[in-house]
C-alpha cells in the first residue's frame, strides 16, 4: 500500500460537498465551498483545502458558522461596495465579492469590495484570480483568523499574518500570481516542521527576548518574525498593519485585539473581513498590447543569468501552475494523517470515505 | 561655525523655486515642484528633497526633463484615469493625478490614476497622504528610476526598488502613514554608507556569487536583496514586480529593461509610471466610527508590551510626523557637502545662495 494516496479532483469536490451538505448547507452553496476547497489543493495551497474540513465541521457542529446565511451588500457605490457575509463560510461571501467587483470594474475601471462577517475564505490567490478570466486584474488583502505577529519591537501578538494576493493577466505566458504572508514564514509552515519534528531555520521566529526560536514544539512560547526579519521587519509589520485596517477595520471588520483565534474557538463570530480590488486593463489601454508587455517581462526574467547553483528563475505562480496540471493528471496527494481525519469525519457524518476499499 | 546649517521650510521653497524659475519651469510650476521638495526634506525624507535639485538642474539643461509639458488625461473612466506627463517633472504629474483620484472617489468610491511619461516625483509617501485631508485612503506605487534587484536567484538586475506607500487616517491620533522600498534596504541608503566610510550590515546586498557584500564601495559588484533577505526574498521579489505592473506596465510605462537609470542618465525620456488608488472611507460606513477603530487600534499597538530593550512601539509613519513639527520649529539642517552643491547651483542660476552670509 502507498504511504500517500490520491485522489481526482472531481472526488475530491464531491466529497467536500456531501460533507458540507449534510452539515446542512444548501447543495450549491455546497458546491461552491467544495469547489473552491478542492481547487486549493489543486494548487498545491495544501493548508487552505481539505485539510480544513475536519475544523470547519467542528465549527459548523458548534454553531460557529451559520450555514444558512443572508449575504447581503450593505453599502453600494459605482466603484464599491460592502457585503455582510452574515457569518457564512468565507469562500461564499468573497467568491460573491470577486463577482460583483468584476461587474462593478467593466464600467467604472476599478471595483474595490469589503467583506464584514466573513469567515477563512481559503488561499487569497483563489480570490485574486478571478478577474483574470476578464482580462483583470485582482488584489487580495485578508486579515487572518489568528494573531501571532507582534508590532516590531513588541511582545503582544495583535497582529496576524494578514496576506496580500495578486494576479495578472498575461497572453501567452500563464498569469503572474502573488500569494504571501506578510511573516517571513506563514504560521502554518511552523506546525508542519512541529508534526514531522524538524527544526526551523533561525528567521521564523524569535522568542520573548527577541532571541532566535527553531524548536517548533515551542512556538507557543515565541512570535512569528514579520517580513524583512531581524534588518527589517518594520516594514512587514508595517504592511500586515495597513493590510489589516483596508481588508478588516475600513470594512468593520475584526482588525487587532478584536481577532478570535479560530483554531482554538469554534463557536464565537469571527467578524473575518476580507477585500478584493479589481483593476480593468482595458480602462488603461489595449489589453493584448498590455499582454504582450507581461509576456516579455516574463520571458526576460525567465531568460535571464541565474546566480551559482540555482536551476531556473521563477515567476510568480509559476510553482502553482505547475502543481495544479500536475495533480490535474496524477492526482492530489493525501497525507496518511489527514486521510485518518477524513475517514472519521466520513464515519460521523455517514457518508462514503473519500477513497473506498475494494 | 556649525557643522550644519539649516534652514526655514518658507526659505528652502524659495530657494527651490526661484532655482527651478531660472530653469525654465512657468512660476506656478515651480511653486508646486519647490513646495513638494520642501515638504519631503521637512518630514525627514532627506534622500529625496532638496539634495535632488543639482541633479533635476542637470536633466533639465540636458534636455532631459520638459519644463513646459502639456499633461493631459489620455485615458478616462469614472473611476480610473491615465495621465501622459509629457516628460515634465513627476512632482507636476502625480500631485495632478492624486487630485484627480480625489475627485473621482468622491462618487465611486475607490480610484485609480495611473501615469506615463512622468519623473522621478519625490518620496512616495507625499502623494499617498494628500487624500488624508478629504478622509480617504490613499495608496501608492512606483517604478524606481534605476534597477538595482535581479529576479530571486537571479544576476540580471531587471528590478528596481518598487516603493509602496499607504496612509490610513485617524482621527485624535496622527494618519498612519507607510512608505517603503521593496528591498530590504533603499539603494541611497547604501550610497549614505559610502559616503560616511561606513560598513553595510549583512543582508542588504549580495555579490554575484550569492554571499554577504558589506563594503558600499563595491556596491557596483554586487544587487540589493529584495524585502525577505535570504530567507524569504522571493516575497520581496514578488512584490516589487506586483508593483512595477500595476505602476509602470498597466499605465505604458517603462518596467523592467526599458527603465531608465537616471543616476546616470541626464537626457532619456525616462517614461516614468507611479499609480495612486483613493478609497473614500464614507463609502464604507461611518467616518468618525473608522477614525475611532483606528484611534483605538494605534492606542493599542502603542501601549502594548515591548521586548527587553526597547523604549518605544512605533507606528508607521510617526516618526516622520515628529520630523516635521521638530524641523517646522527648528529648520531643516542641510549638510555641509548638500550646501556646497547648492551654492554652486546658485552661482551658475545667478540667484541667491540658499543662506546669505551676513
């Protein structure tokens, strides 16, 4: 028996979905969670897709999601708009902002939507990519459902990893993709170095007294480092606090002290904000002249002297196009521990495992 | 004598001015460029104020800048606009392209101006603020004039410094104000080192063999390491590049290896691109209750625990906020090399020195 199974897309997706159905969404509602979910793994956005089920379920069981939720927009101007996700699951409540910033974007050139009551919506890139089917633009800001980023020289975590997410379009070339934390390393590259029992590098994290903290088992005891570490991270701080007051305090959405860490609370709501902007290239000028630019640009890069040592210079998303064909054909891997969780969410809720028995 | 001298801002806009007159600009022109240059050494942005001005001077006689540029709006949506700056001085293009964001967010929402043929226009942080006074948001985004960062692994300096800058307003509380070049360290940060004979720290530049550069002097063999240092660098990467398409290439302008090193450069149309985006608070909810969120949020940050050692939690941009009000009272200092560069401009205008003797 392999160590690590797969399992196809389309499985994966409906098998996300009964769950999320018999948890008692509406069946397209659902669908869109799954969709959204299993394309997260797809990418290779392996912390953001099914692995989140098991909590979510939790979440969902305890009342801390409401799965019949009234999204509505509460405040709408030409250019903008605010939807209160009325504690749904975020991937419905920003799938629902990507669209109606795009509609928005076709007249006025640029939309820009906040979200209030919303929840963890997945990677930011799923969000941000969704304009570039309309030869878009997207940019994605999220504050992030745990605070473990002090202000620089703190010690009180009132920050979170807050993370910024960008996309744009290309021709030939597949779109340039940006998504990153604004912390040298996101929380959860800490807890997979603590489940296979390796250590970090110095730069992640430091402890109390500012000093270097690589023993995972320990983070409890230290802060994540914000981007630009020990020579500067002010300027990270700087970018997960204005990150924050556009995706959750412009919003009213929970921003600083008001943030509940959902990985320990499953009934509280989150007040999770979220905003998307949407640029039209076409306001700007010719959109396959645009193209033809992003194209060379990718190609001088591509093309261009790589240090000793190094294979190939990459763009941007390139490692998820890669992972998202990739997995397309092979398959999404399925770590034994996560298959584990996944069987006994299957058992509890009465539906097929994701990978039956012969 | 003092080492340093310095000088009333309504003294250091004359100056400007009446050199910038001399030069050619029309009177209201200069006033405006003058008073921008003024205000970036009055709060602190010493790299881009004043000192500048032998070097704007030299393009100008080059042929290298319009002094009378027709700017004019080539590109018009209700919420986005592009303006060709006809190779006049940035200062003129993008301070007209923050007052046409402002108009425009007043009734969608959010804009975003974008420019062509512009300069080099001064700290960022300038035109990022000038919403602030009208309760909006304002962020902004420029390709920097010369390219000192290759791609991640890379030797080719495709790249340049790619400032954001992003101001949030408060309300008893100072607006928050963030600007920051996307590597580690700003370039004339590294010439400051060389000037004074000092050693760099590790993990501002790296040789071409990928290891530590620490003497300024041979900044020439080696490339600035974008924001994320060697450990998470690709991030700092990835976002100068973000910017630079969403600044130079979204507007027609120049990115990559059509920029222009104006360093060294006296006569090339540059094709300069900056991008602003306004976002009108009102169209989000209440101004007062945001300007409180964001009141209290500062106050939080502020009080909050700090490590051994430190004295003080900051938040972006107050420091600048103190160089104002202790520059407005005590006069802006002017090295001794910056003043002897001016007096010889001075000479050659045939206009005043900036401090008389008696």
């Amino acid at each position: 028996m392999p160590s690590e199974q797969t399992v196809q897309l389309d499985r994966l997706t409906a098998f996300i979905r009964e769950a999320l159905t018999v948890l008692g969404l509406p069946p397209a509602d659902a669908f869109t969670v799954a969709a959204l979910m299993a394309e997260a793994d797809l990418q290779g956005s392996d912390g953001h897709g099914v692995t989140r089920l098991p909590q979510y379920a939790r979440r969902i069981k305890a009342g801390g999601f409401n799965v019949r939720p009234d999204i509505k927009v509460v405040r709408d101007h030409p250019g903008t708009a605010l939807i209160d996700g009325d504690n749904g699951m975020g991937h419905l409540v920003m799938k629902r902002a990507a669209e109606m910033a795009i509609e928005k974007a076709r007249n006025t050139g640029i939309a820009w939507v906040n979200s209030q009551f919303s929840n963890h919506a997945g990677p930011a890139s799923l969000y941000a990519s969704m304009p570039l089917a309309h030869d878009m633009i997207g940019l994605y800001f999220a504050v992030g459902n745990a605070n473990h980023l002090p202000p620089w020289g703190g010690l009180d975590m009132l920050l979170s990893t807050n993370p910024v997410a960008a996309a744009v379009p290309a021709g030939k070339e597949r779109a340039i993709v940006l998504d990153m934390a604004t912390t040298v390393a996101a929380y959860g590259k800490v807890k997979t170095k603590a489940l296979r029992g390796e250590t970090m590098p110095e730069g992640w994290m430091i402890d109390r007294n500012g000093q270097p903290l690589t023993d995972p088992k320990r983070a409890d005891e230290g802060m994540l480092l914000p981007l630009g570490g020990m020579e500067a991270g002010y300027k990270g701080y700087g970018l997960a606090l204005i990150i924050g007051l556009l995706a959750g305090t412009l919003g009213g959405a929970a921003m600083g002290r008001d943030v509940i860490d959902f990985n320990r609370d499953d009934d509280s709501v989150t007040n999770t904000g979220q905003a998307i902007a949407v640029i039209n290239v076409a306001a700007f000028g010719d959109v396959d002249v645009f193209k033809s630019s992003v194209d060379r640009l990718i190609g001088d890069l591509r093309n261009s002297s790589r240090m000793p040592g190094v294979d190939r210079i990459y763009v941007p998303g390139e490692r998820s196009h890669e992972t998202r064909e990739r997995r397309r054909r092979d398959g999404i891997p399925i770590a034994p521990a996560l298959m584990r969780g996944l069987d006994k969410l299957a058992a509890e809720l009465g539906i097929a495992c994701l990978i039956q028995e012969i």
